[in-house]
C-alpha cells in the first residue's frame, strides 16, 4: 500500500499547508542552542554507555552464573528510553545500538531461562511492561521490522489459555502461572520495607517470621494458590502491546480488544466507588481467592506498592483506550481513581520511615535547599488496618491525563496540586530516576506563564547529567562480569543494592525534558506507557522521524484546540523543512495556523558597504491561514530563522496509525 494510499484509508487528507519562516532571529535564545547539544551528546554519551556496560552483540554484561537471579525487565530498562530519543532527533546510533540490544538481549534471557518462547511468562505486567517499552519504542521508530515481535506476543497474551473473553479477565497475573509446591517467598531485606503480601496465612504475623524456610514455603504456596488465580488492574499495562499491534498493522481486533478490556475495568471500578478492585476471579467475581475482599491480590492495594502501580496501570490503559476510540470517557478510569485517593489526603511532615516507597521522594526533597516541613500526601496501600502508606501524589499521573485531554477540568487538578503541596514548583532539581520523570512541576508552571526561564534551565540541567552520567561510568569499577556475586548488599544503610538495575543507574540518554519541551508531552508512563505527544517531527527532505539537524523546537501553549511552538534554525548548513505533525500517531488534525512572519515594508537584510554591515531590527506582521484538516504541516527554516505556529487542533479526530509510517 502507498503512503497516500494508507492516507486516505485513515481519512487524513493528501495536501500538506506549507508555510515558510521569514524571521531573522534576534539571537538564536539559549535554551535552542542547548536543546541541540543535548540532543548531539546522546551519540558519544550512548556510545560510551555502550562500551562499558553492553556485550559486543548488545546484550548485558552480567555473570552468567548468576543466571538464578535474573529477572528480564532489568536486562531491558538500561536502553528504555533510546528508541524515543532517535524519534525526538537523536543520533541513529541509539536506535542502531536498540536494536541490535533488544534481540542480544531476548536471546541472553532465554539462555538464562528467564524467557521461554521469546517471552517472560513468570513475571507479573508490573515488571514485563517495565521489559516492554525498549520493544515499543522500537516499534514506534519502525513499524514494518517490528511487527512480528509485537503481534507474536499480543496473539500469545490474547490466546484463550490465557485470556477469558466471556468474563474479560485475564486467567493469571503471570502469562504462565507458578507451581504452588514450588514456590516460596524468602525473607530479604530489599522487601521488608512492603511488609507481608498476604496476612491471614496460619504461623505468620510478621515479616521477620519469613526467615523460617517452612514459613517461607507456606507464604509462597499462598501467594501462588490465591494471588495468581485472577486478574488484577496491574494487567492494565498491557494494553500498550496490544495498542501497538493495531497501530502497526492496523488490524481493527486489537483496537476492540483494548476499548472491551479497559471498558471492563471501568464498570468495575465505578462498582467499587471509583477504585479499581485488586482481585478478579476465575468467574470474574471480585476478591474470589481473598475472602471476597477488593483488596489483597497480586502487585495490588496491600503489597507492595498499591497506588503507584495500580495508578500507573490506570493512566496507560485510559490514555491508550482514548488513543483508539478519541472517547474522553476512558479516562474516567485515572480521574476517579485519582480524585477518591485525593479526597483523603492531608497535610503531613515526609515521614520516610512510613513510606514504602522513600526514594522516589528523598532525592527530590533533598534537592532543595530546605525541604518543605510539611506537604500534600495521600494513601498509596488498604490492608486490614484501612487506608496507610501516606505518600506524595505521583504527578506524572494527572499531567498525562491533562497532556491527553486538555481539558480545563484536569488542569484544574493539577492547579490544586500545586496549591496543597506546600513547595516552589518552579525549581529545576538535579535528580534522574531510572524512570526519567520527576520534573513535571517546573514544566507545568512553564506552560501556566509563571516560570519563562523553564526552556533554557532545564536543557541545560539535563545537559549536565549527562556529563554527570558520564564521569560515574568513569568512576565505575565493578566488574561487571560478576555482577550478582553482591546481590541485595546493604547501601546507604538501609537500602538494598540489586546489581540487576545497576547498568540503568548509568544511562546517559535523557528524553523528559525534550519530550516536554519539543513535543508537549510529559515523560511516557514508565510502565509501558506511550508519549501523548501533542507534536511529532520529521524531516521533510529525508523523511526521518524526529527534529532535523539544527533545527529546535519550544511547545509553549497547550489548550484543548490549540497548541503554540516556536522553531529555531540554529545552525549555518543549510536550509531545513520539518514536517510538523499532530499527534504522535496521526490522532490529531490542524484545522489552522497564525504565524509571525517578516514585515515586508522593511529593507531587510539592508544593504552592506566597503567592510561594514549594520543589521537593520527587522518589523514583523501576523499572518492567519484555515484549511482543510491536514496531519502535518510543511515549515521551510532558513539558518538563523525563526517561526512561532498557533496551530488550531481538532483533537482526537483521525484513526491513529503507524501503517505505512516512514
């Protein structure tokens, strides 16, 4: 099929609006000039990366003895993000190193026996969306060379052994359910701090009992006979694989199946007052191995983590659901969630000790000068005790349900976030997680018109963790070829250090700041979320995904029918064409644009004589175009040129696809 074929079986239109850059820019502004450096430092930063912690044929430098103590997500996570830096402009030589690691990799598992089949089938979606999002990156990046991977893996997941279409359930948290008789649950410091996953088992009251080997079994073959005999909302993370699979070959079986699943957990949260309830059993009955409780279940409200993958689960499903239909109301899912567990928040002091997830906070707090004594904290965990576990609000949850909507409801969530939270959300903080998120607040405050110098500040700070990134893997001796012989040694005094998550400490690619900033979305959802970007690019000339060289670019305005950027040629090379495109998969339409253009009354660029040239201010006019629902828009730059586009948006209206994608 051509591509103006695909075309016009999604409904996009064949004429592209042009419009051409006139503005001579005043100074090329410093946040473009550091967008573009960070940009060209993934190539040497990436490569260096790849040297020290990455085999000759890309998979993990790792024991192979070890293989005992493997799990597959942390062989991935280490290259998570390099596919999405090559789609925002980054070298090719991360999607290269990609995808050369993803099959290095699969292969490396299999041989440990991690993965069976190409697939990890012991472990939960929490952990195997976490393993997933290198693939999907991947796939996004080249739709045609990924697409027997992708729906190899939705056939497998959708196939009835596994998935019980008459009660829409999953039949395991796990693709392959575990032996009761040979599972256990062994006592281990890195774990104590989430307490007991199930607390009605005879001979165990706490968590310290565990380190009885009998006991150990017996909370292993509970876990294993009641927590994997159902569906729990975790599952919720894998309706990105199957979103993959439709936008990738278009097949309208996926697209129903998401919209079905993610309807299923809709009207099971909204039986339960809005909280998705942790157990679904094999009738499709609430809490049927529990006691008939909604909480309890695997990666569910009590063990370990509750809200915060349970939350992130939520957020991917409703933004995918809203993706394929462009329905609204699939977000109801996060929004009731988020909205009961705010109702019960309160002002309290950070206690870390409570907290069952501290540094994903301590990092943040203690990048301020003074730490906020008090701030806006809500229930991440219900156990027999009721609601505990008080933790700050995730906010890269509500800001991807306002990227995806719009809307000045879900704003508003946001605006009262900032209110209750007691802390300055302007400050750029110098932290990185292996999630590569955490800097919404700054970001927010940007696009709200309260914190302008948010562009530059955050290139620049991302700019600098990059060289920190590389004077660590400098300053790391580990022989990595026995990584494991340390595993779970005490850190920091309190802490375990998992030396499967080491090489992902050290990843030098940074893509929030520039998906933020380039494309106006916040950092993808970690657990197998998809960027809601209001933006995508491509180079005109070559058809490459991405920025072309030289070229920047600054979301400054997002609204529910309107997005506003500013591009920035910032080189001398040559003149550039970008294709600006709405949406990140062609969900989007422009219905119009206002550009500033060069007044043509003033003589620019003047006139030059004998060795002086004086370079006129030149005026600049407005100029307004409407036409036809159009996918992209074609933008000429010449160096040193500028352009700011108020592109009016029909949101949501087009079939989303990568079919046929360059």
């Amino acid at each position: 099929m051509t591509e103006p074929d695909v075309q016009k079986e999604h409904g996009m239109v064949s004429s592209t609006p042009r419009v051409t850059a006139t503005v001579p820019c005043p100074a090329v502004p410093a946040w473009a000039l550091a967008q573009r450096a960070l940009l060209q430092s993934f190539d040497a930063a990436g490569r260096r990366f790849a040297e020290r912690y990455l085999r000759p044929d890309g998979s993990l430098r790792w024991n192979d003895e070890q293989a005992h103590r493997v799990r597959s997500d942390a062989f991935y996570e280490p290259l998570h993000n390099w596919p999405d830096a090559y789609l925002l402009g980054g070298p090719t030589s991360l999607l290269e190193q990609a995808s050369r690691s993803w099959p290095a990799i699969t292969e490396q598992l299999t041989r440990y026996g991690a993965i069976r089949g190409g697939f990890d089938r012991s472990t939960e979606w929490f952990h195997l969306s976490e393993g997933a999002i290198v693939l999907y990156g991947l796939a996004a990046a080249e739709p045609q060379r990924w697409i027997e991977p992708v729906t190899h893996f939705a056939d497998q997941l959708l196939a009835p052994s596994h998935y019980d279409a008459g009660s829409r359930r999953f039949r395991h948290p796990q693709v392959e359910p575990p032996d009761p008789d040979r599972t256990n649950y062994p006592w281990m410091p890195s774990m104590k701090i989430y307490g007991l996953p199930l607390h009605d088992v005879p001979g165990i009251r706490t968590y310290d009992d565990l380190q009885d080997p009998e006991l150990a079994a017996r909370m292993g073959r509970a876990m294993a006979e009641r927590m994997s005999a159902g569906d729990g909302p975790q599952s919720l993370s894998a309706t990105t694989l199957i979103t993959m699979a439709h936008l990738i070959t278009g097949e309208e079986r996926y697209r129903t199946w998401v919209l079905d699943y993610v309807g299923a957990w809709l009207e099971r949260a909204d039986a339960n007052d809005g909280i998705p309830p942790d157990s679904v059993g094999p009738g499709g009955e609430i809490g049927a191995t529990l006691g008939g409780r909604w909480w309890g279940g695997m990666y569910g409200w009590t063990w370990p983590h509750g809200f915060y993958n349970i939350g992130m689960a939520s957020v991917v499903a409703g933004t995918n659901a809203l993706l394929l239909s462009g329905d609204e109301s699939y977000l109801e899912l996060p929004r009731r969630l988020m909205d009961r567990l705010y109702a019960m928040g309160e002002q309290r002091e950070l206690d870390w000790d409570a907290m069952s997830l501290p540094h994903r906070w301590q990092d943040r707090w203690m990048a301020f000068a003074d730490a906020p004594p008090r701030t806006f904290v809500v229930p991440y965990r219900h156990g027999p005790q009721g609601w505990f576990d008080h933790q700050p609000p995730m906010l890269a949850l509500p800001t991807t349900v306002w990227a995806a909507s719009a809307k000045e409801a879900d704003w508003q969530r946001l605006d009262q976030l900032h209110e209750q939270s007691g802390y300055d959300w302007r400050a750029v903080l110098p932290f990185r997680g292996k999630d590569e998120a955490g800097h919404e607040a700054p970001w927010l405050r940007f696009l709200a018109g309260a914190n302008p110098d948010y562009p530059e500040r955050a290139m620049q700070n991302a700019l600098a963790m990059v060289h920190h990134r590389l004077d660590l893997i400098e300053a790391d001796d580990r022989d990595l070829d026995h990584l494991g012989d340390d595993a779970f040694a005490p850190a920091n005094g309190r802490f375990a250090y998992d030396p499967k998550h080491h090489a992902t400490g050290y990843n030098p690619v940074l893509t929030e700041a520039l998906l933020q900033l380039t494309t106006g979305s916040p950092q993808r959802i970690y657990n197998s979320g998809v960027p809601v970007s209001q933006l995508h690019y491509a180079d005109s000339a070559t058809g490459r995904p991405g920025l072309p060289p030289e070229i920047a670019a600054l979301v400054r305005t997002v609204s529910a029918d309107r997005v506003v950027v500013e591009l920035v040629h910032t080189g001398t090379a040559a003149i550039r064409e970008v294709a600006v495109r709405a949406g990140g998969y062609g969900e989007h339409r422009f219905t119009g644009v206002r550009h500033d253009a060069l007044d043509e009354t003033p003589d620019y660029p003047g006139l030059t004589g004998y060795s002086l040239s004086v370079r006129p201010s030149p005026a600049t006019t407005t100029v307004e175009r409407t036409f036809e629902p159009a996918a992209e828009i074609t933008v000429r730059l010449a160096p040193g040129h500028t352009i700011t586009l108020d592109l009016a948006m029909a949101r949501h209206s087009a079939r989303p696809t990568l079919v046929g994608a360059r």
